[in-house]
C-alpha cells in the first residue's frame, strides 16, 4: 500500500504539488502505518532559501540551555526516498518493473560509468581552458563577455567561482575604478551584472562541493563595487546554513565560517547566524582532534548564545587530545579563556597534567605564557607547583629569558607559595645575572621572597641588589622602587643607603605624577609604611620624614575577624576579669591608620581601654596585649609560617611594647562547638605571648 502511494507522489520529476492539507496528513499516516521511518523520507522545498529560525532547548547533563537553530520553510512539498525498496506494490508486481529489466539495468549503468568517465576527463580539459580564458580577461566587461559564450552547462561551479573572483578583483583595483570614472562609464549597478551574479551564485550553490561555496562567501565579503553584495552573501549564508545543519562541512570549515561571518555582517545579525553553527561542531565531535580543535577555541569569542554548549563540548575534547597538544596551543587556550571570562577546573585541571608531563621540553616563551595564563585565570594546583619545582631546579642557572623565572615568581607570590626549590633556584639565577637584569625584572624577581618571609642567606645576594639599585635606581618605576624597599624591609633588612633617593624631590614628582588616582594613593601609603617602618626599626634611621596623616578615613575590617571577635569575646572576658579589660578594633597613635596596623583585641588594665590608646612606651612596656586573628590569607599556602607584612606587623607591636598574642582562625572556628576546648587553647596562647622587643 505504502509503495503505491510513493509512487503516485513521485510524478513530474519527483515533485507533487499538494493543496489539500488533508491528503498531506493521510499520506504521512499511510506512511507512518507502513514503518517508513524519518530517516527513509526527507522534505524537499522549492525554495531552499526560505529560512526560519526556532529555538530549542538542549540537555547535557544537569545543564539545559535554549539555542537557536534554523528550520526550512516547507511551502511546495515533495517526499523523496532515500531507500531502494524491494516491496511489491497492491497488485504483487514490482515497483521498479520486476526482473525482467535487472539485467538490462546493469548493462546500462555499465555503459553509463564507462561514459561518465570520459566525459569527466573532457570536461577537465574544458574547464581548465575556461578558467585559462576568464585569468587573461584584464575588465570586468571582458569577463562578462566571454561568460555569454559559453554554454550554460560548461559553466561548473568550479568556472563559476573563478569567474566571480575574477570580477570582484577587477573591480576591486582602484586604478581599473579610477579608468572607468575618467572615461565616463556608468560605475552603479547594471542589468548585466546583476543577471551574471545571479546566474553566478546560483550555480555555485547548486554545486556539490561545500568548500566552493565557503570560498565564494569569502570572495563576496570583499566586495567593494557592486550595491547588491548583501543579496548575494544572504543567499550563499542561507544555503551554508543548510548545509552545516547537514554536516556537509567539517570542523575547520565551519570555523572559518563563523569568522568570515563575523567579520562583515553587522554585530547583531553576526551574532545570529554564527551561534546557528553550533550544530556542525556538535555533530563533529569525533572529528575533533589535537589538529583543528584550536580552531574551535579560536572561535569561542565570536559565540554568544551557543557558547556553553561549545565549551562543553572542548571541555569533554580535550581530556582526549591533551598530551599532544603543543606548548603554544596551551597558552593560547589560556589566553581566550581570560578572554571570554570562562573558567573549567576541568580543563585546568587537564593543563595541570599537561604542563607536569611536558615541563622539560616546553620553550621558555610558552612557558612563560602559560604561567602568566595561570595566574591570570587564579588557578593553583599542587602538580603545576611540582612541575615548576622540578623545572626551577634543573634549568635556573640556563634559562636565556629573564622574564620565565619572574613569571614563576610572581605565580608563587600571588598564591603565597613558599617554595624553597623554586625560591633557592631564583636567588642563585638573581647572584649570577642579577647586573645584565632590568628594573621590572629586579622588581618581579625579588618582591615574592618578603611576600614569603624567606630571607636569602648568601650574602652575595645583597650586595648585588644594592649595586644593582645604586646603578639603576633612576630606571625604576616609583611604585616598583617602593615595592624593592619595602620588601627589604619585611626581611629585616633597612636599605639606609637609599633613603635619600626616596625622599627626593625628583623621585616624589615622579611618583606623584601618576595620573591613576588609586595607583597614586597606594603608592603613598606605601611611602607612609616605609616611613614607619624605618623609624621603628632603624636607630640609624632620622624620621619620621613625612608628616602624620590627620584626615579622617574609614578602615576596612575583615568580616570573618570582626565576626570571631564578637564570639571569642565572651571567654576572653571570663579569663581576663571582665569586659573592661579588652577592647577590640585598636589603632595606635604611634602607627598609620591602615588595615595592617589594626589590632583586634586589646588586652588592658582594667579602665584603660579605649578606640585610641595612649600609653608610655618606656614606662609600660608589657602591660598591654595585643591579640591578632590570622585568617588563612595571613599564611604562606599549606604552611604555618605567616607572610611578610604580617610578620612586621607582629614585630612593630613588640617594638612598639606590646606582648603580642596570634591565634589562628581556623582553629577558632573548629572549636566554637566545643566551649572547653576553645578556652584551653585561649588560654595556652596568652601564656606563650611573645614580650616586647
């Protein structure tokens, strides 16, 4: 029964024209009944450019996301089969007109394969002496001419493409336009070119070969002369469109789609057409390999819609394709990551791998990239620190770029990665190219051991950073020359020889020439610590030079200090002898008003508390108890040992005759459950009090 139909459908070409809606519906249930599946049948439209666009929503995993895709407008409606049944039809005889004719079809398609093959080689050799024709035509008038003399079908999509190039080109050449406006002729749009374009573009996208009309959408896209260049690259994205839902191009080529699309549609209906593509890369997933999936990377900034589900897609790629990824490829993966604002602990977590497995032949620039793409990204993992270990410790003294190791540094330094390997290799690369480095370079080498309290212990290492700061000290930026000093500082380390040069009115017009306003205030809190710093800690030292800043600012707190204090008060009360005795969030008189200089618990005589305490450094010395909360930012990362600015924090109270009590808080918050054991360890650190200096 179903056959029957099939075949009364299929007349006048292979096209029925149905106006009955009825008769539609009673076909596709006759089909349906008959097991005729989807996949057997396919909707064909008269007009392949009508185009319309829907959206689905897409599941993967837990994820559901709408995307946009492109349906076909089906007005004249054919059924074509994709399958050659045996089925007989109502009567018992044979669709296709039963045995009797098997072997003369054989015969012919014999005879037709063997003339086809003739004919191919002709038609080579014609089409070339075409193309030769169209390369010598020196106007576009001269192109147009000899495309009227040949015949329709001597005109391929292969001589169709070249001819279009050819016209474009022509017309293109500023000195063939310059010749036409000279001569008077007609520039604007004529009849004959747009027929000739039609007949051009509808050729081309009635050809088999996908690649010819990818080309002939980049060819028209450089289209400077004609007024209908919009009408052409509209008709050759509709059928691309059709033919990426179709998966007609591979994962390269739609790439190169969407950025020639993006590149000279206007930014809305760019962003409409590419985010359809997205189905030709799904499609393609195991065609992804270490060889295109770049390509695929490289295009996520031009996504929009369509972006999560692609990335998801590089994310599951990727643990597949990792170890043969090159060096430069991982860096550029880091770098569009930023970019587009996209973070995957999986794809990090693969990187990690890589950079472990690949430490010792990757080039020093990737290197450097991909460290940089780390840090940038905030991502730290115990297998990236392992592998720069390893690296630090083999090649330090023969790394030819400077800026490698300062890159690793600064990676430890953003993360408070303390460690000694990576830390010792810097030191003995600064004692043997310390002289030959720049000022940023000195800069970025040498901040991360104060960030780390990790003091150099060969001597060599500071008699050649105060050369080097003797010899070039003018070269330095005034935020990196502060950074060097102060960093001198949080070693214990007081860099008298060069007070001068910082307190300089050359150097202060510098530094105030700034023009970013935050820089600027930075910079001179950092003055003021400096300052500070140097009058506490150095007898030598006759300061304070800058004045004390009288203006009233707010301070930042820390909310889960401010919150722990309010908890831990309670017993700190009950051991001291009453509220009266503590006072929290103190700030000195002696100090700046900055965050670091803040103490959060006070420890006092009962009656002398206060915001502001005042008291005689000589005469009180002890008496008061300065209780600090460190929360983890406060550490070096898996390490006890605290940071630099934090360790002269603890030593300016000591100086300042403050015994100094620290407690951790993450310790406090894993006893707030359990009030006796939280008490004990209260009162284990207020007998281990360090005194004052």
């Amino acid at each position: 029964m179903s056959r029957s139909i099939v075949k009364q459908i299929f007349y006048k070409g292979g096209k029925a024209l149905l106006n009955d809606t009825s008769s539609v519906s009673m076909i596709w249930g006759n089909l349906t009944v008959s097991c005729l599946s989807k996949t057997d049948i396919i909707l064909k439209s008269s007009k392949k450019e009508d185009l319309g666009q829907t959206t689905i929503i897409l599941q993967d995993g837990l994820d559901m996301q709408e995307l946009p895709a492109i349906v076909r407008k089906v007005k004249d409606v054919g059924l074509v089969s994709l399958r050659n049944f045996n089925s007989k039809n109502g009567d018992g005889s044979d669709v296709g007109g039963g045995d009797s004719n098997s072997s003369n079809s054989k015969t012919s398609l014999e005879d037709s394969v063997k003339s086809n093959g003739k004919s191919c080689e002709a038609n080579n050799v014609e089409t070339n002496e075409i193309i030769n024709g169209l390369s010598r035509c020196f106007t576009a008038k001269g192109v147009f001419l000899l495309l009227d003399t040949i015949p329709d079908d001597e005109v391929t999509p292969l001589v169709a493409i070249h001819a279009l190039r050819k016209i474009i080109e022509l017309e293109n050449n500023h000195q063939y336009r310059n010749a036409l406006v000279r001569s008077g002729e007609d520039i604007p749009e004529n009849f004959t070119r747009t027929a000739i374009f039609n007949q051009l573009i509808e050729t081309i996208t009635s050809g088999t070969d996908s690649s010819i009309i990818l080309d002939a959408l980049k060819i028209v896209s450089r289209e400077m002369f004609g007024g209908n260049s919009t009408v052409y690259r509209d008709k050759l994205c509709d059928e691309i469109l059709i033919r990426v839902t179709d998966g007609k191009f591979t994962v390269v080529q739609v790439c190169e789609i969407m950025r020639v699309l993006a590149s000279f549609m206007n930014s809305k209906k760019s962003g409409e057409n590419v985010d359809k593509l997205w189905v030709g890369l799904v499609d393609k997933e195991k065609e992804m390999n270490e060889k295109n999936i770049m390509e695929v990377f490289r295009i996520l900034p031009l996504l929009k819609q369509s972006r999560k589900v692609v990335f998801s897609l590089l994310e599951r790629r990727c643990g597949h394709v990792w170890w043969r990824l090159p060096g430069d490829a991982v860096a550029e993966i880091l770098s569009i990551l930023l970019e587009v604002k996209l973070f995957s602990p999986r794809i990090m977590n693969v990187f990690s791998r890589w950079i472990n497995t690949n430490i010792h032949t990757v080039s020093e620039d990737d290197l450097l990239e991909i460290v940089s793409g780390f840090c940038s990204l905030d991502y730290v993992d115990p297998g990236i620190t392992k592998a720069l270990e390893r690296y630090v410790k083999a090649k330090s003294s023969k790394v030819k770029n400077p800026a490698v190791l300062a890159s690793i540094m600064e990676y430890c330094g953003r993360f408070r990665l303390r460690s000694e390997p990576i830390l010792l290799g810097c030191e003995k690369y600064f004692i043997e190219h310390g002289q030959d480095l720049s000022p940023i370079i000195i800069k970025a080498l040498f901040a991360p051991f104060g960030m780390l309290s990790f003091k150099p212990t060969d001597l060599k290492f500071w008699q050649t950073l105060e050369n080097v700061l003797d010899v070039k000290f003018v070269q330095f930026r005034p935020d990196d020359a502060i950074d060097v000093v102060l960093t001198c500082i949080y070693l214990g380390k007081f860099p008298l020889n060069f007070v001068h040069k910082i307190f300089n009115p050359y150097f202060l017009d510098r530094l105030h020439s700034n023009r970013d306003v935050n820089l600027l205030r930075q910079m001179r809190a950092k003055l003021k610590l400096f300052d500070t710093a140097m009058t506490l800690e150095c007898s030598s030292y006759k300061g304070p030079v800058l004045p004390k800043d009288h203006s009233a600012k707010s301070i930042w707190q820390d909310g889960r200090v401010r919150r722990m204090i309010n908890y831990i008060s309670e017993p700190l009360a009950d051991i001291t002898g009453g509220h009266d005795r503590l006072t929290s969030f103190v700030i000195l008189p002696h100090l700046p008003t900055i965050p670091l200089y803040v103490i959060d618990i006070m420890l006092h005589p009962s009656g002398m508390g206060g915001s502001t305490i005042r008291f005689n450094l000589r005469r009180e010395r002890n008496l008061y108890v300065a209780v600090l909360i460190h929360i983890p930012e406060h550490y070096c990362a898996n390490s006890s040992q605290l940071i630099g600015p934090q360790v002269m924090r603890r030593r300016h109270f000591r100086r300042l005759g403050l015994k100094v009590v620290e407690l951790q808080y993450e310790r406090l918050s894993k006893l707030r459950m359990h009030p006796k054991s939280l008490e004990e360890y209260l009162v284990e650190q207020l007998k281990s009090a360090e005194d004052a200096i």
